[in-house]
C-alpha cells in the first residue's frame, strides 16, 4: 500500500495516506500517515508542517480556499491504517477540523450545467518534518471510515429508463433476517458518484456499530438521483405534481430485496431529509404498506399539496418526524407542522415529532447549545441518533421506557 519515493537532496521523500471521515458539517480530511524508514516509538506534532491545496477541473471559478495551512493537533506512532501502535514504522498527524475550517474539506458544492450539489476536488498536502527535512507530497492510499464498507458500485435502470446508482452495505453478521434501512440524499448530493451521499452530511453513520446494535444488524441501501428527488421533469415538485423518480425508486427496493432473501420485507425502513424527506413521504404516501416505518427529516413536502384522504391512507404507518424552528429553506409552517397535525387529527397513534429551536453543536466541542448550525441541518439529529424527544417536549415512549428514533425504529414492524 505504500510506497517509499528516492532520496533527493538526502531527503527521504514518501507517499502519504489520508483518512476523510464525516462529520456532522460534512467530511473533513482529519488524519494522514506517513510512512517512515525506521522504528519509532514517539512523535512530536511540533516538528510537523502540513500545506494543502485543492483545485478541481469542474468549473472554471475559483475555489475557495484553494490552500492553507493545515494546523497539526496531535501525532502518534500508527500501524498503516492510523490506528495507535507503541512503536512503528507509521506516524499519524491528527489535523484541526471544524465547521469553519474550509481547507479541510475534500468537497466543494459547486454549480455546473447539471445543476448545483457537491463534488470531490483533487485535495493534496505536502507534510515536511522540520527537525530531519523529511517531506511527504504525493497521495499512496486513501482511507473513508464506515463508506469503505459499503459497496459503492450499485447501478440500477428501470422500466422507464431511468437509471440510478446507489451504496449499499451489508451486515457484518450474517443472520437468517435482516431489516433494511434505505436514506435518501438531500437536493446537494445528486450526480453519480456514490461516495457523496454517505459523506455530505454523515449518512454512512447507519452503518455504526452503535446504530447496527439496535437492529442487531441491518442492511443500509443508499440510492442516488442523478439530478434531485423532487424534479418533475418540468421544474421542481413539492407534491403538487409526481416526480420523475419515485415508481423507479420502488422497483430499485424491490430488485435489492428480492437480490437479498435475507432482508426481512415487514422491516423496511424510509428516511431521508429535505429533498429525501419528500420522497420519503411521497413513496410512504405511493406504497403505504411496503415500508414498516419512516424517519423524516426536514421535509420538503409541502402540506397545502396533500389532500385529507391521503394523509388518512397512512395514519397508521409509524413516522418520525424531525425539524427546526429556524429552518429558512423547508419552512416547517408550511410543511412538517401542518402535515403532522393533520395526521394526529386523522388519529394516527404512534407518528412522532421532534420539533428544535435550532441545531447545535451536538459535540459540545465548538460551543453546545450556544453554537447553531443553519436551521435546514437537522438531519445531524437523525444520523446522531441523537432525537428522543416527542413534539409537546415529552419524551417518545415504547412500552413505558424512554426511546431515541433509531431505538423506535428498529422496533417498528408491518
């Protein structure tokens, strides 16, 4: 995997590894590891320097910021893979990540003729050890945590021609039955590269070891539009007419259950936010009886576009409903209230709703309560599992104890 350059000028040049994790802003490069030509048993974050530059060839408008300085936090002796060793050939950087720290990101949203989302850039460091001038600037391997499991080669055409590609993972204990957890992108991760629906905000988390326990092992199948869930082929929908996609999307969940007899079809499980909370609830309102639940965030649906007997027709189907007060871009006035209102009003008996006032650091590292992310965000709370709370502030009950929404999930059943 790696691989050790010539001695120029008697410095010993290599080739680094980079770790791109998610986090709850985005992914962040927030590790590299280089490669060395002895044994060590220290490192010293002090003696390092690390630049980095990113560029792409998808537009022709500067990207901001194209290089900084990456600030270096910690260092530690690591096997290949970065993780921590008492002595090795491999010393792992831990890089500043944050909200603000732009130069971290291996993504830049951009808006080109296929329309606007997020796209990889060619990100490059050069790391230089100012105490043996020693310098690593060329990429050997690169390590995504959690999306490396997950098979990003999934392709899917249907009836009507449309193709889809999608990620998909499987569970690491193979049982007689599992459920499926399908997660719709939101509207800035169309396009074809399956990496970015994981990655721009943390969708790849339902393949955690802590949110696989509750459902002792699940599938996770993430499918990607190649332009955005609500478009109509005439514009943009917000129900008040079909989109291009859902009849496809249906028969992408069927050919993977029907590939994979060791999925359970009475639990199915829909979520998605913004644009893939609209289609979550438009295929919930298209095949009500397929799906043992769904888990909704910032929803684009708006409920002006809903007629009474609809909502009636799921009334019975478990959804989780999660939202911000100050989200500017799917206004919970006119979607997420209205829609679950209308819905307890039809008597619908286990529909929940965490309602914030604003989403915040979950962390506590960048400031906690007192640090708000934009409103439309509140899809952090999902992939967290971080919601428990119901819409009159009580906490969300299954016989008496006290549960969070992947908790209530994985015991929802048809």
């Amino acid at each position: 995997m790696l691989v050790f350059g010539v001695i120029q000028d008697g410095l010993t040049q290599g080739k680094y590894t980079l770790i791109v994790e998610g986090f709850d802003w985005g992914p962040a490069v927030n590790k590299v590891v280089l490669p060395l030509t002895e044994t060590v048993e220290r490192a010293d974050p002090a003696e390092y320097t690390v630049h980095a530059t990113r560029s792409t060839d998808l537009t022709e408008d500067a990207i901001m910021p194209s290089s900084g300085a990456r600030n270096v936090v910690n260092a530690y002796v690591s096997d290949e893979q970065g993780n921590h060793m008492p002595e090795g050939n491999n010393i792992t950087l831990v890089l500043e990540v944050g909200p603000a720290v732009r130069i971290a990101s291996p993504f830049q949203y951009m808006r080109l003729e296929t329309g606007g989302g997020n796209f990889w850039v060619d990100y490059r460091l050069s790391v230089t050890n100012t105490a043996t001038l020693q310098t690593w600037d060329e990429e050997g391997d690169r390590i995504i945590p959690l999306v490396d499991e997950f098979d990003l080669n999934g392709s899917f055409t249907g009836e009507d021609g449309i193709k889809l590609t999608y990620a998909s993972f499987a569970p690491r204990e193979k049982k007689e039955s599992h459920p499926l957890i399908i997660w719709l992108h939101g509207g800035g991760e169309g396009g074809t590269d399956t990496s970015v629906p994981l990655l721009a905000n943390k969708a790849a988390n339902y393949a955690s070891e802590d949110i696989q326990e509750y459902f002792d092992g699940a599938y996770v199948l993430v499918p990607q539009t190649p332009t955005r869930w609500m478009d109509s082929g005439q514009g943009s929908t917000s129900g008040q007419v079909d989109d291009i996609y859902f009849k496809t999307l249906k028969s992408l969940f069927e050919e993977f259950v029907s590939s994979h007899p060791d999925i359970d079809p009475d639990r199915i499980y829909l979520g998605g936010c913004s644009n893939g909370g609209y289609m979550s609830l438009k295929l919930i309102l298209e095949y009500p009886r397929y799906f043992a639940a769904g888990y909704i965030s910032a929803l684009a649906y708006r409920s002006q576009n809903l007629t009474d007997e609809q909502v009636r027709s799921i009334r019975n189907v478990p959804i989780w409903f999660i939202h911000s007060k100050d989200d500017s871009t799917t206004v919970a006035a006119n979607t997420v209230v209205p829609v679950y209102q209308r819905l307890m009003s039809a008597g619908a008996k286990n529909v929940h709703f965490t309602y914030y006032d604003h989403v915040v650091d979950i962390t506590n590292f960048f400031g906690g309560e007192d640090y708000h992310y934009p409103g439309h965000w509140s899809w952090i709370y999902s992939h967290a599992n971080k919601s428990q709370k119901d819409y009159d502030g009580s906490p969300v009950m299954v016989n008496k104890v006290p549960v969070t929404i992947m908790q209530w999930l994985a015991l929802q059943s048809n």
